[in-house]
C-alpha cells in the first residue's frame, strides 16, 4: 500500500476515500497500487501545469520589471491569466510538419522532453509525508531521468532537419553533459555525509536549528554555489542559453516546431527549471524543514526562492561565449567540485559535524 | 519493489497527457499545408542541402570525456553513501582513484582537447 499519501487537507480525504472504494470493490492489490498511483500522478500532473504557467507570467513580469517595462497588462490584474490565454491560442494553432523531416524523430521528441521533466516528480518531497514514492535512489534517480532532457533536445535537432535546429541540438547535448559532471558532484558531497540517496533521508538528516547543509562550512556553501551554476546550465538559461540563443540560432532546437509541440517543449523547460531549484530547496536549504508554517510552505517558499534567484541572474548576466563555456565547466567547476568532495571526505572522516 | 511502479506510471502518465493535448489540438486547430508552408525555416532563403551532414568531431571528444567521468560518478554514488561505515582505507582509495582520473584531465587540457577551437 502506498504509505505516505498527500497530506494537504482535502486531498488526503479525497485519496483515502478513493483508496477505500478501491479495497471496499475488491480489486486485486497490484491494480489498487496502479489506480493509486495514476491518480496520483495525475495530481502532479496538475500541480505542475499550475506551476508552469505562474512560472511563465512570473518571469515575463520579472523581466519587465527589471527592464523597467510593465509587462502583461491586459488580462486580468497585472495580467495574471495571461499564460492561460497563451495556452489556449497555442492550442488552436495549426502543426506546421516540415517536408524533410524525419517523421517518428520528429514526433517524439517533445513527447521524451516532458515525460523526462515530468517522471522526476516521482520522489520529489513537496511536505512532510507528501511524496509519492519515496524510491531508496531518490537523487540519483532524479538525475538519470532529468538527463534524458538531452535525447530529446537531440531528436528535435536531428528530426526537423534544419541547420539551426541541429546546432542548437548538438550545443545543448555537448553543454548539459558537461556540466552534468560538476552537479553530480557537488551533489555527492552532500550525499557523502547523509549516507543516503532517499530525498526524505536527505530532507530529515537537515532538521533542527542550523542544520541545513549550506551552513555546514566549509563544503556546504561551495557545493551549493557550484551546483547552483551547473544547475543553471542544465536548465538551459541564460548566461547558459547557448543552445537557444536568439541572435544566432532564432530559437535553437525548437525553430521548426509550432502549436502544441512547441508548447511541450516551453512547458517541460519551466517544469525543469523548478526541478532544479527543488533539488537545491531540497540538499541544501533544508527541504520541508522550518519554523512554525506547515512543511508545504517552507518547500514551495524555498524552491521559488531559488527559482527568483535564476531568473534574477537571467535577466541580469549577458551569455557567454560557447568556448568560454566549455572551458568553464571543465577547466574550474570540474576541478573545484572534486576537490570540495574530498575536503568534505577528509572532514567527516575526521567527526566534523556528525 | 512496489515504489518503483510508481516510475512505470509516471511515464505512461505523462506520454499520455502529452498525447491527448496533440489530440485535442487535433480537433481544435486548422489544418492547411501546402509546399511553401512546409519548406524548412532558413530566415526565408530555400535551404541548401540536407542538414543531417557529417559534424565536427570536438562534440565527440567533450562526449567521451563526459562517458569517462560520468562513469567515475556512478562508482562515487555507493562510496559516498557507505562512507559512514567504511573509513579511511575507502577515503584514501577514492582520493587516489578521483587523482588518477583528474590526470587524465589535466593530460587532455595539456593535449588542448579541452579548447573549443
């Protein structure tokens, strides 16, 4: 039986009474588990189309802010429902398919680009109690499933069969993979002193007054800016956005897509750029721990901050060069995020912090 | 093992969500193609040639740096979460084997792999 179900008032009524009707028909357990956990999913699913399209309006509003505009006006107050209407003409816009392109690539691509963002919500801890499976690889699974962002970044370069689209494609491949490296990394270091890749260990490893890894000097702050930079990388934003980069490559890997493909692509962008900031809400700031407010808040509070923090450092950086880059990730943060897991090796094995 | 259905789930899930929105889409949108509209977006010149040509090989370099190194993680993973009851034989195996590989870093930079030229 699923144990920790979703806590958060109504909910949890609304699943413990599905749960019951289920046991209360006679179903076998293996189809209880699969209604369950659909239903489950289906939850995430929402939640997260909700998230997406706050995250868009949020970020055009930040960007106008910043840029001393207004930004969306018009529907709604301070043209709050603005991504909604976006949403809904996306909808109704015609598929323009390439001629040349290559039809099953083509297809699927945005299709493996949102399950890879989507599927890591799996053991993502948004409260005490409130995760959907609590997988004993936690973090290590979210990692593996998140990089497969890659493959379908590459299946839309190759299969639109544009020049641009296939630039973009390979940039993104070749930049996430390199900076897949130092995020592991700097993600081990913590690991290394929880004894644990389950996102709820590391969350209650991190209870009580100063606990958060970030406080615990002098690997905690390293790994926290480090894993923040490469984060920023694998979520493709600028001073990182090489692959999409406007002025050269129009839009990157996505040029010859329109309608509701497009949209996929757009969605599982944001959804990834929130995975990141949780992961970093989650290994560094403490997760769901916190004062007072239910454990809900403190997660979402966290893992918005962090998400203001790369849209701040968006709108204010100008992209780097792709040599520049490169050398980067693999001539300071690589080196860095080494040496930092053995300074973190080295200090608890000498009871520091225990 | 009932936690990792869960995996299984969110994935047929998600690809399905994803495919009722194309077929929603389907409905709802127009459908009027024609040869002009479906030539392949080249800033309105007529492309030349196929795009799926032979690619410059740095790509293929920086990928198997990334295969050597993504590797030596997976090893790291059971070292760091058995490092509590392991001690300081395991710290100084890993030292000398993330020093080894770190070489073979500071051999390709040397080489001037590591260069985006």
């Amino acid at each position: 039986m699923i144990s920790p179900v979703f806590a958060v008032g109504e909910l949890d009524g609304l699943f413990r009474w599905l749960n019951e009707l289920l046991v209360s028909i006679g179903l076998p357990q293996p189809w209880q588990d699969v209604i369950m956990y659909a239903a489950l999913s289906a939850t995430v699913f929402g939640l997260l189309a909700l998230i997406a399209l706050f995250l868009v309006w949020w970020e055009r509003k930040i960007a106008a802010h910043i840029q001393q505009r207004f930004g969306p006006m018009r529907v709604g107050w301070h043209g709050w429902y603005q991504t909604v209407m976006d949403a809904l003409k996306l909808l109704q816009k015609e598929d323009i398919r390439v001629a040349t392109r290559d039809k099953v690539v083509f297809f699927w691509a945005p299709v493996i680009c949102f399950v890879a963002a989507f599927s890591a919500y799996v053991c993502m801890p948004f409260g005490r109690g409130l995760i959907v499976a609590d997988l004993n690889i936690g973090i290590l699974y979210i990692m593996a499933v998140t990089t497969f962002t890659v493959i379908s970044l590459l299946m839309a370069g190759w299969g639109s069969n544009n020049k641009y689209a296939l630039l973009g494609g390979m940039r993104s491949a070749a930049q996430v993979i390199s900076y897949e490296v130092p995020m592991v990394v700097s993600l081990l270091a913590v690991i290394l002193y929880v004894g644990s890749l389950s996102m709820v260990d590391i969350v209650e490893s991190q209870s009580g007054w100063f606990n958060w890894f970030i406080f615990r000097v002098p690997f905690g702050p390293i790994a926290f800016v480090t894993y923040t930079v490469a984060a920023i990388a694998e979520a493709n934003r600028t001073p990182f956005d090489i692959p999409e980069a406007e002025q050269e490559l129009v839009a990157g890997y996505n040029v010859e897509y329109s309608g509701m493909k497009f949209a996929m692509f757009f969605l599982a962008e944001f959804i990834n750029m929130f995975t990141v900031s949780a992961i970093a809400a989650t290994v560094f700031l403490g997760g769901w721990n916190g004062p007072w407010l239910p454990s809900w808040v403190w997660f979402m509070g966290k893992t918005l901050s962090m998400v203001f923090l790369l849209m701040l450092v968006r709108w204010t950086y100008p992209r780097l060069r792709v040599d520049q880059l490169m050398e980067f990730a693999w001539k300071f943060l690589v080196p860095v995020t080494f040496a930092n897991l053995i300074l973190a090796g080295i200090l608890k094995y000498l009871g520091y912090w225990e | 093992m009932s936690e990792y259905l869960a995996v299984l789930i969110f994935i047929f899930v998600g690809a399905g969500m994803v495919l009722f929105t194309f077929f929603l889409a389907r409905i709802l949108r127009p459908h009027n193609p024609y040869p002009e509209k479906n030539v392949n977006y080249e800033c309105a010149e007529l492309p030349i040639g196929s795009s799926w040509i032979k690619f410059h090989n740095r790509y293929y370099i920086f990928a198997l740096i990334f295969v050597i190194f993504d590797v030596e993680a997976v090893f790291l993973f059971p070292w760091a979460v058995a490092f509590g009851q392991l001690g300081l034989y395991a710290l100084v195996e890993m030292v000398i084997f993330i020093f080894i590989l770190l070489f073979g870093l500071l051999y390709a930079w040397k080489k001037g792999v590591l260069k985006w030229a």
